[in-house]
C-alpha cells in the first residue's frame, strides 16, 4: 500500500472541512488516510453516527476485517462517490469517495448518510470535500493564516470604498478577467427574542470557508459577514452558498441567511455588491419564512417595498395625507377602511373576493369605497395610478405597524 501523507499542520482545516461535508449530508464524516487512520471527523450536533464510526473515532483508527478492506478497495477504485452496502446489522448506510491527486491515491472520506439517501447536493458536498482534502493532506495551503488577515482586511476596506479598485484586485489577487460575487451572511430574526447578533456568526463563517476556499476572503462589517468569491460562475457559488449555510447554522443551532450578489467583472462595482446583498439580507433575516439563500431577483419585490419605505421616512412630505387621516381615523374610532381598501386592492378589485377576505357583506365593503373620497379626499376606485400609490402607502404602514407590534412581543 503506498505510504500515506503526513497531515502537518492541516488538522484544524480537515476538522472544519469535515464539518462542511457533515452539515450538508447529516451524518458523520470521518477523512481517513490509506492506513485507515482516522485523521479527522466531523462534530456537529445531532449527525447522524453509529457505534462503529464512534469506534473509529475513539482509536483513531477503523478497525481492519476482511469486509472493510475489500469496501476500502472499492473505494479507491472509483472516479466518483460510491454508495456501500452495510456490514452488520447495527451499521448505517454510508456513501465514501477516494482522495488523489491526478493517478496518486492520497486517503478516502467516509459519510454515514443522513435520515434520506445521499442527495446530489451531498455527492457535490463528498466530491468538493475530495478535492480539498487532496490539498490539505500534500500541504498546499494557498494563503497563510497570516496572509488571509490582510486579505481579509483588504475585501473590508473594499466592501467600504476606502481602497482603490486596481490596489484591491492586485492585493487580492484577482484573475484577470475577473468573476467576482459576494456573498452575505446574518442572523434571522429570531421568534422569541427579535434580532440576533451571535458573535460567532464571524468564527464560524470564515472557519468554515478556511475549509472550504482558502482564496476567499472574509470580512465583518456590523452585523454582516461577506465572503468574495473570486472566480465561481454562478452555479457553484449557489452551491457553496447553501453548504455555507448548512454548516454554520449547525454550528450556531440558529437560523442564519445568506444573500448572493451579482456576478461582475469590474472589481471598482465591489461596494455596490455590498449594496446589494445588505437590502437582500434586510428582507430575508425579517422571520423564519425567508430564503435560507437569495438573489435579488427572488426578493426583489420585497427589497423595493423596504426602499419606498425608507423613502417615506426620509421625506414625510411624499405621505398622502388623506391615507394618513384614514389610518389615524382607525385606530381611533376602531373603523376598517384602510383594511377594507387594501383588500379590495389585494383582490384585484373584485368585491366578492374582498368582502370574503373581510368576513363582510359585499355591500359592506361597497359602502366603505364609497365614503373613502368623501372622508380623506382619497378616490381608491378612479385612476390606476392613484390606486397604485394608495396600495403602496398603506401596504407600507401595515408592514410598519407589524414591525412595532413585533418588536414589542419581544
């Protein structure tokens, strides 16, 4: 059997590279080499693992019978992942998929499988995870942890518009041309206590894409934490996106959401990537029905209301008035007209769909539109352009009102 590689100082990146593989699959992954030593395996809560894995992990070593060696065999033979029949009665499914280098067989990683079978998503997981351990195991380490601070220091002050576009692709060593997209990660709202802010979101970010893609740098700002990938096309940052997302949400056992930019070729539109991916993150971290990962084009309906929204508060004097008296009236005298307004709205002017949503005659609801003109100067029933503002502003005030009621149940 060839001589196996020695690990030198890359312990911590496969233990981190395990827990990647792991979070994405469900079960336990352990990154053996060709003498069936255990060099690293996975910890994270709740995996799935069975007593011969635990066996493995205490002796730091699988143990050697006939069955295992032929299985190991057949695992080193195979281009690709390889499901495993089990051998005892008490043993979990695995799938398991050989490290090497070109022809050289460097070591092999073992998965138990998740509560479903191993899905395409944990083959690309397994496969991703060969490839990485094959740099890890013969010492190549792109950057340094030294090197990756500054880099990382670099994308902040990138992400800030403090460094020149030219001086940050030189010292981040981006290709030429480039293919830049950002991604950003937070916290969801949590149901019970509001906004989290775990300050191991940060940790756990960048342990994990140390594993991952040593050559992207990662960087706080606030409550975000952004990762530039440097040259992915987008399918693949999709993809490391949401293994992301499944290791650190297992990592923090909390709810955590990440935003994908854009693709770019123009290092100087960095900033605005930024931009970006904080009004997507703005909408997905509001509760636990967001998008674990999003692109604009998924949210951007909900991003353009938060813009409007904002707008409003910065410049009070775009308010209709009328609106405004219409939702003071209700509160106080306990009267639906702004609801009965946008119902009516939401239904596409269809009076019979409305009332339904209201629980009220149809004549109800009819009587209401009619005396909306009368009370606040507002005509919900005539131009689509006036509809169209009066929808937007009083969506808008439901969505704070929520926000304040929220907030308070917190």
């Amino acid at each position: 059997m060839p001589e196996s590689p020695t690990v030198g100082g890359t312990s911590e990146e496969l233990y981190a590279l395990a827990d990647a593989m792991a979070a994405v699959i469900g079960g336990s992954v352990s990154i053996e080499d060709l003498d069936n030593r255990v060099l690293a395996y996975s910890s994270l809560p709740q995996q799935r693992i069975d007593d011969l894995r635990r066996k493995g992990i205490l002796e730091r070593r699988v143990p050697d019978q006939p069955e295992q060696r032929e299985q190991y065999q057949q695992v080193l033979a195979a281009q690709g992942v390889l499901r495993l029949p089990v051998l005892a009665a008490d043993e979990l499914p695995r799938a398991a998929v050989a490290i090497r280098v070109g022809a050289r067989p460097l070591g092999t990683i073992w998965a138990i499988e998740g509560d479903a079978p191993l899905t395409d998503s944990g083959e690309s997981a397994l496969l991703d995870g060969a490839r990485l351990a094959a740099a890890l195991l013969l010492g190549h380490h792109r950057p340094s942890a030294l090197d990756r601070h500054g880099r990382d220091g670099v994308l902040r002050n990138a992400l800030l518009g403090n460094d020149d576009a030219n001086e940050t692709r030189v010292r981040l060593g981006v290709p030429d041309p480039p293919r830049l997209t950002l991604l950003g990660f937070a916290q969801a709202v949590d149901a019970d206590h509001g906004a989290r802010h775990d300050i191991g979101l940060s940790a756990a970010v960048a342990r994990h894409w140390a594993a991952v893609s040593a050559e992207a740098p990662v960087a706080t700002i606030n409550r975000g934490v952004y990762v530039l990938l440097l040259d992915d096309p987008p399918a693949t940052a999709r993809r490391l996106a949401e293994q992301a997302v499944a290791a650190v949400e297992r990592t923090l056992d909390s709810s955590v959401r990440c935003a994908l930019s854009r693709t770019t070729h123009d290092t100087a539109e960095v900033p605005s990537l930024r931009g970006e991916v904080d009004a997507i993150l703005r909408v997905t971290t509001a509760g636990h029905d967001g998008r674990p990962v999003a692109t604009l084009g998924e949210v951007h309906a909900g991003v353009l209301l938060t813009h409007l929204s904002d707008e409003l508060t910065r410049h009070p004097g775009l308010r209709h008035p009328g609106i405004e008296a219409m939702v003071e009236h209700d509160r106080l005298h306990r009267t639906q007209y702004a609801a009965s307004v946008t119902a009516w709205l939401e239904a596409a002017c269809n009076i019979g769909d409305a009332s339904q949503r209201l629980a009220v005659h149809p004549n109800t609801l009819k009587y209401r539109l009619r005396r909306i003109p009368e009370l606040f100067g507002v005509d919900p029933l005539g131009h689509p352009d006036d509809r169209l503002s009066c929808w937007l502003q009083l969506r808008l005030a439901r969505v704070a009102v929520e926000g304040i009621e929220s907030m308070g149940r917190h």
